[in-house]
C-alpha cells in the first residue's frame, strides 16, 4: 500500500483557507485519494475522494496533478469547528482478487488548529 | 438513513477477562470493518467481514476476534484481556462498490482494562 505524508500539524485563524497537502510517491493506478477528519474520541468521517484532477464537495476541494504523487486539500474558509484531525489516505477498499478488502490504511494525519 | 452504531460506548474491564463489542452497519452496506486506535499506533485495521465471511485480517493476535450475521451486524471479541488491549474500538462499514475508499464509521466503543 502506499504510504503517506502529511505535516504534523498546522495552525489557521477563521475564515481562511486552509491547504493541507500530502505527498504519496508509491501509488498505485487503483488506488484513489481519499480524506478524511476525525474529532477526539469520534470515529473519522469521510470528506472527499479523488482519482485524478480535481475534486469539489460541499465541505471541501481535493487537487490532484497529472502525476498523482501528492494532492492537496483545500477547505474554504474554515471556522473553530473545523479544528481536527486530517487523514489522507491511499488505496482502495476493494480490488478484484485483491487482499485490500475494507482495510484502510491511516498515517499520523495532521493536526489542524483553527484559532479565533 | 441511520449511521453506524455501536455499543456498548464505554466498557471497563478487567485484565484476563473477555469482552464483546457490537456494529450495527448502515442498511445495506454488506462490508463491516474493524480498528483499533490508541494514541501510540494510531487508527490499525483488525479485520474486516462481507456476507458473513473474514476477507481481511490485520496483524493482531488470535485473542481478537470477530463475526458477522446475516443481517450484516457484526461483533468483535477480545479474550484474555490486556492492558494494553484499552482503547477505541471503531467500526466502519461500506457498500461493496469496487474502486471506491469511503467508509462510514461507528461512534467508537472506548475500552478500559484495568
């Protein structure tokens, strides 16, 4: 699997954007980019997931280059409440003949702080 | 739709004994999968069922273990417990689409050996 690197920890103010940025020189051509956030003591929720360029959901922008080596997280304009944990995470849940079944792979993430 | 549950939220127990946790996924979604998270390891994979059946295990001893029912609702088991057993017990589950990396967890169980 292909592993991941992201910076420990970043600190905002509100109502920035925050661009969290992780590299993944290994990856494979299934494997899809994939976020998520965790509060403490909660378990980590989905926020977006990209294969290649780019990506928009309500809460969020995921940026790929034509290389797929690194990607980028883009959350506009963040508040108190966006203060969390960020993973990305390569792979993919299922491949055919594979033994990936429903194995998620979590790094360190960093850890966002959003000051007032 | 309902998310993900899981009880018992918090558990003590003590060291020797055994302990199961219950997960109840999302309707319809068939894969049930299950991690440790301590503040040391981090959030690691322990295994993960589909139509009742283990596809996927990760590098935890024998005394963990797991099944799923037919209704998809699954459970883990840890006997002879650790202390180094206490922690965040989350559960995800997810449709069987192939291609895809989006799970939906479980509020956790938080597990304390004493």
């Amino acid at each position: 699997l292909a592993k991941t690197t992201q910076p420990i920890s970043m600190d905002s103010y509100e109502g920035q954007e925050v661009n969290i940025t992780c590299s993944h020189n290994n990856i494979a051509t299934n494997d899809y980019i994939t976020w998520y956030q965790q509060f403490p003591s909660q378990g980590p929720r989905f926020i977006i997931q990209g294969y290649k360029t780019k990506v928009t959901n309500e809460v969020a922008s995921l940026f790929i280059p034509a290389d797929r080596k690194s990607s980028t997280l883009s959350l506009p304009r963040v508040s108190l409440s966006d203060t969390a944990v960020y993973y990305c995470l390569v792979g993919v849940l299922s491949v055919a003949g594979g033994t990936s079944y429903g194995k998620l792979t979590f790094g360190q993430g960093t850890i966002l702080t959003v000051h007032p | 739709k309902a998310g993900v549950t899981q009880t018992p939220r918090y558990l003590i127990k003590t060291r020797g004994q055994q302990v199961t946790l219950s997960c109840s996924p999302i309707s319809g979604h068939r894969s049930v999968s299950w991690y440790q998270q301590t503040p040391g390891q981090g959030l690691q994979f322990l295994f993960e069922y589909f139509s009742e059946t283990q596809r996927n295990k990760g590098n935890f001893p024998g005394r963990f273990s797991g099944r799923q029912f037919s209704n998809s609702r699954s459970e883990m088991n840890v006997s002879t417990l650790e202390l180094g057993d206490s922690a965040l017990y989350l559960c995800a589950s997810s449709f069987p689409g192939e291609g895809s990396s989006e799970q939906y967890f479980g509020p956790g169980t938080r597990l304390t050996v004493t």
